[in-house]
C-alpha cells in the first residue's frame, strides 16, 4: 500500500471530520427520540394503555419514507444504514400511532440534527485551524524571516508538517529544537538552488524592508525582502495566519467604536502587516494588546488633517499606542524622525525562542537593522 501523498492526507482528514459529524448528529437523533418514546410510554402508561411496538420490518419500511422526505440527504441515510435502525423505526411508527405528527415533528428534529452536524464541523475546522497556527507562531519564535521559513508556510505540504509537529510535540519532542537544526539545512538547500539558478546567495535587501526601518519595525523580525505590495506574501514573511490578521483586524475595530470605515482605511494601509506583526510579538510576550489599543479612541489626533492620509495617520497612531506602555497618559502620538530613528535606533538581539538558545545560523534571513552580531550568528544549533 503507497503512503497518502500530502495533498491527499487533507482530503481525508476533511472526510472523516465529516463523518464524525454526521455521526454525532444521528446521535442527537437517538437521543431526541429516546425522549420523546419515554414520553409516550408515560402518557400510554398512566392512561392504562401502554401499545407494544409495531413490527420493526414493517416500521423500518413505513418510516424511512418519511426520514428520507424531511431529514437531510447525509443524515436520513446514515440513520437508515445504522444497525439500530429497525428500533427507531419503531419508535417513529410508535409515535405516529399514538398521534404525534411526524410530518411537523420530524423537520424541527432535523433542524437538531443539522445544528448538531455543523457544530462539530465547525470545532474540527477550529481545532484543525488552531493546531496549525499553534505551529505557525512556533516557526515565527524559532526562526528568523526568511526564505526558510516563507518556505515552510507557502509549502502545499504545511499542514501535514504542522500535524507532524504536534504529533511529536505529544510524543516529548523537543520540536523547537528541530526546527532550529533544521533551519540551518534549509538555509544551505536555499544557497545551492540558488547557485544553480544562477541567482544571487544572498538577496538584495528590498525596497519595503528598506523603507520599513524605523519605529514600524524596531524589535521585529523582518525579513530582508520584505513585500508588502503583496498582501498575502507580507503576512505569510512575517508569520501571520489568516486568522491571526481577522482578529487583529477585529480587535482595532472594537478598539474604534464608530469608526469603522478609519478602520478598514488602516487594513488596507500598505504597511498593515506590520502592524500585525507588532501585535502578534505582543501577544507571544503577554503583553495586553487590547488595552494598548483603547488608546485609539482617547486620543484621536489621527483624525486630523487631510481624509487621504488617515490611513497613514493611523498606521503611525497605532503603532504608537502600541508601544506605548500600559498605563501612560493618552495624548497626540509621538513624532518620530526617521532620520533620527534610523541613526539611533539600536541592533535588535534574536527572536523570542533563538534568544534562549543562540540566534538562528543566516545572515541573509532577516534585514540588516534586525541582525545579530556576528558571535551568536551560528549559534543557534550547537
């Protein structure tokens, strides 16, 4: 039997999830008609007329008619192809005989079912979700930006690498570990394609990255060849997952009651990246994003001036607020030279992770204002 390629492990994940469902819904099914059963029981009972059940051939017969015609497809078929079908069918007839109206009763069970079904959907997407961003945040606090690491996360293969991980995470792994060791391999596999193609081994440094230096970016990991022209691939660089950026995004429109079209000017601001990336290193730290955010709607300085720049105003104003301490007084943002900013703003040391065990081995992977000086370059996996 052949190994199930990457692309195909997905598929089947997503398939059994849905089984489960499914299986979990005709569950909520057995148990609604198990109480409405006890109900005629009783009402039968103290009337003195308790009914034996019907024939279960005949019952199974009589009531698939009516589980095919008002449960959905998915369902009504896996409760015809369950072994205990014989005994709900006889429950429904029982009931039915009794005078209960499947016709009204069966499509509010179904709406049961169908709530059922969906919410364990959803808490696999969720758990499937988490699981790989829980391994996204490890990439970004292990290893330096990089070609590396935008490998890992644009690879087709990544959640299988993140399932791996976790796998060997519960298993006692040190998966940290690993992944730092096997940066170092990486960063010679890019340097040899490289060569081969004819490339440059170490990129230039981009435009973005270039102009990014300075209080945006003072204490980040940003790679050396930044794109922020494209969206995508600015948040893949910078380690931030599609449900990361949504909760960013949500949690400075909750910081910015009434303003929600400021809001969206400042996420669809060229450099909002970046600033997802100052929240996301906030919260590896524990730091409160949401009450640095608060400051938003107390200081609005950001909306003076002309309409056509307060996307850029507030890129500037939440940045501020955000480095701001907690507890310091809201008052109109601080004006940062660039100038200024770029002559004195000091070397960054390594990541969060890399700052435990040594810097990760590449000089290439972040840009030059983010560097680690040259004694802890290669220390990362010895």
């Amino acid at each position: 039997m052949t190994m199930p390629t990457p692309e195909e492990r997905p598929g089947e994940a997503f398939a059994e999830a849905a089984a489960e469902a499914v299986q979990t819904s005709v569950m909520a099914f057995r148990l609604v008609m198990a109480i409405a059963d006890a109900v005629r029981r009783q009402q039968q009972k103290k009337a003195g007329k308790e009914d034996e059940l019907p024939d279960a051939e005949k019952a199974a017969a009589e009531a698939s008619e009516e589980v095919k015609k008002f449960l959905p497809d998915d369902i009504a078929a896996a409760l015809l192809e369950g072994a205990d079908w014989p005994q709900l069918a006889q429950q429904l007839t029982a009931l039915k005989r009794a005078g209960v109206d499947l016709e009204t009763m069966l499509p509010r069970v179904g709406e049961i079912t169908v709530t059922v079904r969906d919410q364990v959907a959803a808490n696999a997407e969720k758990v499937r979700r988490e699981g790989t961003e829980e391994w996204a945040k490890a990439l970004r606090e292990t290893l330096p930006a990089g070609p590396v690491r935008e490998a890992i996360l644009s690879s087709p293969a990544w959640p299988e690498m993140a399932r791996t991980m976790a796998t060997l995470n519960e298993r006692g792994v040190d998966v940290r570990a690993i992944l730092a060791a096997a940066h170092e391999e990486g960063v010679g596999v890019d340097q040899a394609v490289a060569k081969v193609l004819a490339a440059a081994e170490v990129p230039t440094t981009s435009r973005d990255a270039t102009l990014s230096y300075g209080p945006l970016t003072v204490g980040l990991d940003i790679p050396k060849d930044l794109d922020l022209g494209d969206r995508e691939r600015a948040l893949r660089q910078l380690s931030i997952s599609p449900s990361e950026n949504q909760k960013f995004a949500r949690m400075v429109r909750e910081a910015m009651p009434g303003a929600e079209r400021e809001a969206d000017l400042l996420m669809s601001a060229r450099q909002w990246p970046l600033v997802a990336a100052r929240m996301a290193d906030m919260e590896s730290k524990g730091q409160p994003v949401a009450e640095h955010l608060a400051r938003l709607s107390k200081d609005t300085s950001w909306q003076e001036g002309p309409q056509s720049q307060v996307g850029r105003r507030l890129v500037q104003a939440v940045n501020d607020a955000l480095r701001k301490p907690v507890g310091t007084p809201a008052g109109p943002g601080s004006k940062v030279s660039t100038a200024a900013a770029r002559a004195t703003s000091p070397s960054v040391g390594p990541t969060k992770a890399s700052a435990s065990k040594a810097a990760a081995p590449t000089e290439s992977a972040a840009a030059p204002h983010r560097q680690a000086g040259p004694a802890s370059a290669r220390g990362k996996t010895r």
